[in-house]
C-alpha cells in the first residue's frame, strides 16, 4: 500500500513523511464510509470523524474527496492479491475464486460497488480502478493459467481468453447484478459445474 | 409497459387516464439523464425539461424522483423481452445473448449502470430492479432452458442452475466491472469458448 505519486508530492512540499498507521485508518474510513453511504453522500468531515484525525491532516494530501478516492482505490488490493501457486490449476483457481470472495464480501467489495455507477462519469476515477484492483486481479489469474501452461496441465495462450474470463464472471454477476449471496460454497460449485467441465473440454497439447 | 400501480392510483384521484405516449417520452427522458448525469445528479426539473412536458405532468404522477425512477426500472423490458423459440438451443441462447448486447449498449444498460451503486442503499430500488428487469431475464432464460429440455437436447432441470448462470455472466463481467466492450461478437466468443463446450460436456439423458 505504498502511494509513490503521493510521497513524492508530499516530499516536493517538504512536508512530513507519511504514517503507515494513520494511512490504515484513513482508508478504512472512506471503505466503511463508501459502503454505508455512497460516494455521493460521502464528505471529507465524515473521513476525518470516522478516523479520528483531523480535517487538516486528510486536507494536507488531499485536496478533494475525489483525490482521495482515487488514491485510495488505485492502491486498493496492490498488495493483498497474491497469486496462488498451489501445484495444480484446479487449487489454484479454487484458492483465488475463495480470495474473490472474501473481497466481495469484504469492505473493498462493497466500496467497489458504491463506486460502479459514478465509473463511467468520471474517466480518472475509471483509470484508478482500472489500474488499481481490476488490473491486480487480472495478473493474479493470468500467473495462474500461465503456470498451468508451463507445468502443461493446459495449452499456453489461455491467459487473457473469453474461456479465462469465465473464472471469476459468475461471482462478479451475483455481487454487482442479482445481489444473490457469493461465498466459498457458490464458488466450489462453480468450479465443479463451470470451470472443471470447460478444462476437461479443451484438447491438452 | 402498462404501470397497473400508478393507473389504479389516478384512477382513484379521479384524475386523467394515462398518455402513453407522453409516458414514453417521460420514460426516455428518464433513462437518457440517468445514463447522462447518473442516479444522483437527476432531477425532476430536468426530466420536465429534457421530456418536453411541465413540470406538473410529472409531479400529477410522480411525488418523488425516487417514484418515478421506480416506476419506469420496474416496468423495464417487461414488455420487450421475448423468450426465443428457434428450435435449437444453441441458436436460442445465441439470440438472448444478442438481445442481451443490444440491452447493454442502449439507453437502458447505461441506466441501469448508474443505478448499481445506489440499489444497496435503497431498498424498493432493490425490489423494483429485481422483480422489473432482473425478473424478465431470468424468465427469459429459464424459458429457452426449460424447452431445450423438452425437446430432448439437455437434460430436465438445469434452468436457475449454476451451469444456466454462465451464461449471461461474462457479458455482466465486462459490462459492469471491466468496461471491455460488449458486442455481437463478444457474445458469438462466448458462445463458442464457453457455452458450448460446457452443452458438450453435460451428460445426455
């Protein structure tokens, strides 16, 4: 969770060097407060009373709640998804599917979702999320189905496919569309009626 | 599109019957602001403005703008989504995929976008979208199942499973998360790399 662009802007002012600890509980803040309201309703005085730190403190790095959350979602899961490496695609799908829904489920998920309708209305916000958690969880499958290629389990050129993407699209279906509930049970039944049949299907090298 | 709430509701005020072409364009007004402005942004005034109708028209009808936008999500598609009969499978759920394409990329995709984030928070938003829209494709679906069962090409049963959910998902997937582009091909991709393989692999009866 290092924010390079920030430190560095931090630095050019000559301001003091950034507390890890208090960048943990701002983000958790702006989480909880996007999942419970909205980025609409959401305000910097809110931030700093759900914190506990005061407006000056948010206000001397972020000039608007905008800036905030970008900064906040750019950052967001950079460095929580590691890529499984279990042995066999089939554990290491299962692990990541599971790891999907703790995000889902968790504060992430429902600030990614507050912030789904105001994407397309706002580019820069839609270049952090892309580049933020969308990007880290696309190089998290396509290390998966490049290590199964590798240890040819599966044909190589699968990362990145329609096929590949059909891993986590259940999931993400349930969470932004239906609301119907995903945790680990969803997921091992969509590993055993989805994805185990479609590896069967494809023609081993 | 007939909105039996709202008519029994004038019916009982005593006031005019309903135009159905100026509901039309009230409905239109609506989903263009939506997709332009979003959920939050949107105001009575415009919807007045943007449909060409006073201000009155729309508040004889509609107390809130959370009314009306109720209104107009739970009727959505209710009228427009007719279940395929091709007498394949295959090409049945290559035609709702289709329609499915043309759904995302109109008016009505991009506003039910800018609704995402604000359903969590609200309640009979929820319900509106998930008994107006959210139900008409779901039955729409399970129809296309239900009569590839009865001519004997998959197996009974398999409407509402996790094999069935596949389907639309990964055109869910890039139109509310990823932002890729959705289009005929796309889902003609789909079709082949995933639908297909997983019909392959289901056990005839």
């Amino acid at each position: 969770m290092s924010g390079s662009t920030t430190d560095s802007a931090q630095a050019s002012r000559g301001g003091r060097p950034r507390d890890p600890t208090r960048d943990g509980v701002i983000r958790a803040a702006v989480l909880h407060l996007l999942a419970a309201v909205g980025y609409g309703a959401l305000t910097m005085d809110a931030v700093a009373s759900q914190a506990g730190v005061g407006k000056a403190t948010i206000y001397r790095r972020w000039r608007t709640k905008q800036d905030l959350v970008i900064d906040i979602i750019a950052e967001l899961n950079q460095a929580e998804i590691i890529p499984p490496d279990t042995g066999s695609l089939r554990s290491d799908l299962r692990d990541l599917l599971h790891a999907l829904v703790a995000l889902i489920n968790g504060p992430a998920g429902a600030a990614i979702l507050s912030l789904l309708s105001t994407v397309p209305h706002d580019p820069t916000l839609a270049e952090a999320f892309r580049g933020g958690p969308l990007d880290g969880w696309q190089h998290a499958f396509e290390h998966v189905w490049a290590h199964a290629a590798q240890r040819g389990e599966v044909p190589p050129g699968l990362a990145g496919t329609v096929l590949a993407e059909a891993a986590s699209s259940l999931l993400v279906q349930r969470w932004l569309l239906t609301g119907q509930p995903v945790d680990d049970a969803y997921a091992d039944a969509v590993l055993a009626a989805v994805l185990l049949p479609l590896l069967t299907s494809i023609p081993s090298r």
